[in-house]
C-alpha cells in the first residue's frame, strides 16, 4: 500500500473517530454544540416533622432514583443531633426504590429533619427500565362478591378496550360510575384515594398488564409546602412507553414536569419510635449553563461514562487545558497561511505563541510590547555582533537582554502604574529572545527588507491565531468536545500533501502570465 492510500485512510479514521466521538456526545449524552444554552434545575427541599415518644428514633425516608427525563446533581441530608445515613448510589437499584435514614439514640418532643436534592431536565430521554415487580393482591378481592364484581368489570373494560391505555380509562370510568351496582360494591371497601388508586392498580394487573403505584411531585416554578400526587403509572412494554393516570381521570397525564418521588415500596415514611409524621416539599428553580449542569452531574458521578471527560479535573487543571487546547487550532491557522497563502514568518511556531500571549494582554497591548522588546533587541544584538562572540554565547547574552528588557518595563510599569508595562511579564521570554537572534541573523544575511517583511507575517498570523483561538465557542467545543482534535490532525495531514501553487505566489507570477498571453496574440 502506497503512503498516499496510507495516509487518505488515516485521515478518513481520525475524521470519523472525531465527529463520531463529538455526535455521541451531543445526541446520546445531551452536551449542546454552543455554549450558554440553558436547562433547568431545581432544589427540591423535603421538611419532615413528627413527635417522638423519648425512646430512640429511627426514620426511613424514600427519595427519586433515576428517571427518564430527570439527572440528580446532587443529594443531602441535615438534621440536628441525628445521624444520616444517604441512599444507594444511582443505578445501583431498580429507579425509585432509594431510601435515607436518619437515626438517632433518644428523642422526645417535636422532630424536624431535612432532605434536599438538586433535580436537572435531562438534554436527551434517558431509557429507563421498569423491573416487573410482583404485585400483591388484596385477599378480599380473590373470593366472595368482590371477586365476582371485580370480574364483571374486567369483562366491560375489556370489550370497550383495545390497549393497555384504552384499558385503563375505561376501568376509571367504570369505577366512577354511579348506577354501576359492581362499582359501588368494590368502591365501599376502597373509601379513600390511596385504597382506590390501589383498586385500579389491582384491577389493571388482573387484566393482564402491568401497573405500579407512584408517588409524583409537580416541578414548576418556585413553590412552597407542596405534597405529593399519588398516581398509577401504567406500563406498555409491547409499545415501550409508560402512561400516568389519577383516580378520576379517565385521560393519560402529562408526564412533563412530573418527578416520580417513589414508586411501589413501603411507606414513603417510616418512623419508628415517634408519630404523627408529616412531610412538605418546597421547590426553587433557576437556570443554569447546560454544560456547567452536565459536568456537575459527572462530578456527582451519574454518568459514569463521561467520568474521563476534563471537567473532572481541578480548577487550575481544567484553566491549563482550556489554553492548551487551542494550540492545535493554532497551528492549523499558521499551516493554512504558510502552505496555502506563502505568507513568510519568522519561525513555524512563533506565531502560535504570540497569540497565546496575546491571550494574555490584549491584541493592541501586545503587539505594541512585541514591537518595542524585537527593537530593543535588535539594537544590542547589532552592538553585541561587534564583539565577535561564538553562537551560544552571543544568544544566551541576547536572552539575558532581553529579559533586562522585560524586568525594566515591569519595573517601570509597578512604578507609575501603567498597565501596558506590567503585561510584558506575560511573553515567552526564550522564544522573544531567540526571535531577536532570529531576526539580526536574517538582517545580515537578507537584508533589512526580509527581517520587516517575516516579523509583518508573523504578526499577521499571530493576529489571526489569537481570533480563532479566542473564540469562546471554538475554546468551549474544543474543552467539551476534545476529540475535534483528531478532525483538526486530519485536516492538517490533508493540507500536507498540497503542493500546488500559493496564492502569493499567483499573484507574483501574474505578469508572466499577462505577457506570455500577450506573446500569444
């Protein structure tokens, strides 16, 4: 196989590795393609209070597991004098059967404890399973005139019915029937909400399909001592979906805006050694950068996949790499000019560290500093060639100039506090002072006229690095999205094989061109 077949099939793996990589994220993970777009999130605080009798406390409390259109950022618990004991970690459970513990070796009196999570909108649905739990039934409905009842209603719904959700409102209508004698039987047993919704529940399974008793609470707006919905929540796995329903409702509720608090289980609340127990939900909702949500829900350890991504690195780490990212964007600028435009500069990389430092001071601020630093260098290189000294030494001296350069600006800056003169501290030092080597070199060799015209080119390119790199959207697709590097790599090796003619060049060449159509005629 011949390079150039080598080299177009790598190219064709790193563009493919690249964007593949950068789309999973975006459409799998929900990572947006532009920064500051937005998500909700919400504080969800949960008030427990309730008498203990002096002996010692124990209260087991359930919270949200995961869920399709929720992500947790993160979960606590205070209370004062109680130990607290957190849920199981996220997905180590079947989704809405988490509990918190609190515990304590005496009290007496009014309790309080608090429970607080922070619920975020996921970008993308995330599939959750629903484990088929058996249910239990309630005796009485097995035998007797209830049972008889029971089937009788069954029998209705089923012939008005063709699906699970057809099904089930037809159930509810039946139920809420006032001249139905079978209705009225069963709903004298099941005399409050909970035991109804639990009645539809039966019935639902005994239809042959598969119902779960939840507890939901309301996401909206900022809200105060909310409770909770109970609902049944009705799942197809034929159609893959889920419905939701109230006792009363014959019509499939909105699941928008909806947490699923606990489903199935025990009692939302467990208290032993106290009574009276009563809980009140408060919700506040901001929102928040989608990306600083989505790196928080890394941190909390959600997502385990993500967790190689760089937000879980340190602050002052996560700062390094968003600079140093750019570089390779950098250098693709300088490729482009150089091989593809013919502009000349004074190095390959040091326009990438120019506007690197450029970052730093400010565009005007330094290329002002840049031009005063090679001057100043130029004139006590042109002084130190007279003394006739060997490479090394003449360039270490050069550096040694050169940074006395940079310290005296510094000094006068702090002086008379000019903060034009106090940047100079931010530029590559050795690379400024080899530069002014560079460039004096070139100067005896060349000419005047080639030294301005590669330090105008390398300023030029540096101009246009330090835009692209100072992109924000560029810097934040390039720290979230760090495989667009291998897209960058592969365009780099494309251009690599150009050899045709720069567009300088096309226009240096335009006379020939001109007059040799002019022979022709």
């Amino acid at each position: 196989m011949s390079a150039k077949i080598q080299l177009r099939f790598l190219i064709l793996i790193l563009v493919s590795a690249g964007l593949g990589l950068t789309l999973v994220k975006h459409f799998r993970h929900g990572y947006p393609m532009l920064p500051r777009k937005q998500t909700p999130v919400w504080s969800v605080e949960a008030r427990i209070s309730f008498r203990a009798k002096g002996d010692p406390v124990k209260v087991n409390f359930a919270v949200p597991g995961t869920q399709e259109a929720f992500g947790v950022l993160g979960e606590s618990g205070s209370s004062q004098d109680y130990g607290y004991t957190a849920a199981a970690p996220l997905g180590e459970k079947e989704p809405f059967s988490r509990y918190v513990t609190w515990s304590r070796q005496e009290a007496k009196g009014q309790q309080e404890l608090y429970y607080r999570i922070d619920i975020y909108q996921r970008p993308t649905l995330l599939r959750t399973e629903f484990p088929s739990t058996p249910v239990v039934l309630d005796p009485q409905f097995e035998e007797g005139p209830l049972a008889l009842s029971i089937q009788e209603i069954l029998g209705q719904a089923k012939q008005r019915s063709a699906d699970a959700e057809s099904f089930t409102s037809q159930l509810i209508q039946i139920l809420q029937n006032p001249d139905d004698q079978n209705a009225q039987t069963l709903l004298r047993v099941a005399d409050t909400e909970l035991r109804r919704l639990k009645l539809l529940n039966t019935l639902i399974n005994k239809g042959g399909y598969e119902s779960h008793l939840i507890r939901a609470l309301e996401l909206g707006e900022t809200q105060a001592r909310q409770s909770l919905r109970q609902m049944v929540l009705l799942v197809d796995r034929e159609q893959n979906s889920a419905s939701l329903f109230e006792w009363g409702n014959p019509l499939a509720l909105d699941p928008e805006g909806l947490l699923a608090w606990q489903r199935g289980g025990p009692s939302l609340i467990e208290v032993f050694g106290g009574s009276g127990a009563k809980v009140e939900y408060s919700v506040i909702r901001q929102d928040l950068p989608l990306n600083f949500v989505l790196e928080q829900a890394e941190a909390y350890g959600e997502n385990n996949l993500m967790n190689l991504s760089l937000s879980s690195l340190s602050f002052d780490q996560q700062s390094s790499f968003r600079l140093l990212l750019m570089i390779p964007f950098g250098a693709l600028v300088v490729v482009i000019i150089r091989n593809l435009v013919g502009i000349k500069t004074s190095g390959t990389f040091m326009p990438i560290l120019l506007a690197m430092a450029f970052l730093k001071t400010q565009l005007l601020t330094g290329v002002i500093l840049f031009v005063i630093v090679v001057s100043v260098g130029l004139i006590m290189r042109a002084y130190l060639s007279k003394l006739d000294l060997l490479l090394v030494p003449r360039i270490s001296a050069v550096v040694v100039v050169v940074i006395g350069i940079m310290v005296s600006f510094g000094l006068m800056g702090a002086k008379f506090d000019i903060a034009l003169m106090q940047s100079v501290t931010l530029f590559p030092t050795i690379i400024l002072a080899w530069t002014v080597e560079r460039l004096s070199v070139l100067w005896e060799e060349d000419g005047p006229k080639e030294v301005i015209t590669q330090t105008a080119g390398s300023l030029f390119v540096a101009i246009l690095a330090y835009v692209v790199m100072g992109s924000d959207t560029l810097r934040y697709q390039a720290f979230v999205f760090p495989e667009l590097l291998l897209v960058v790599l592969a365009v780099i090796l494309a251009l690599g094989q150009y050899s045709g003619y720069r567009l300088s060049e096309l226009f240096r060449f335009a006379p020939l061109v001109k007059a040799a159509e002019g022979t022709e005629a």
